[in-house]
C-alpha cells in the first residue's frame, strides 16, 4: 500500500497546478464543485472542465491500473 501511495503523491506532482488544485480539492478534501469554483475563483464549468482533464491526466501518469 505505501508504493500504491507514494505513486499516486508522485502523479499528482507531476500534473499543472491548475489541474492539480481543483483535483486534490476535490478528490482529497472532498469539496463540492461550487466550493471550488469559490475558492478559485473560477466558474463552476471551468471547475468541471478541470477536472475532467485532471482525472484523464491522473490516469496517465499513474504507473499502475487502479
């Protein structure tokens, strides 16, 4: 489980800031789309838009199918 973890912290390194941000808010601090958007300071389709990419990138950067 420690290699499974420190894979997905290196993934989550390696992604752009504007991706990684509403992605760790979201998936690790489980916060709504609309927190997001208010933290951010972004519109709520662009939170979404986001993190569509977020997730599509998280999966190529993760060495291992999970």
């Amino acid at each position: 489980r420690s290699e499974l973890r420190k894979a997905i912290d290196e993934a989550i390194e390696k992604m752009d800031d504007h991706h990684r941000i509403p992605f760790v808010m979201r998936e690790v601090e489980d916060r709504t789309y609309e927190e997001i958007a208010e933290e951010i300071g972004i519109p709520v389709g662009t939170v979404k838009s986001r993190l569509n990419r977020a997730r599509n990138s998280f999966r190529t950067l993760l060495p291992v199918p999970v």
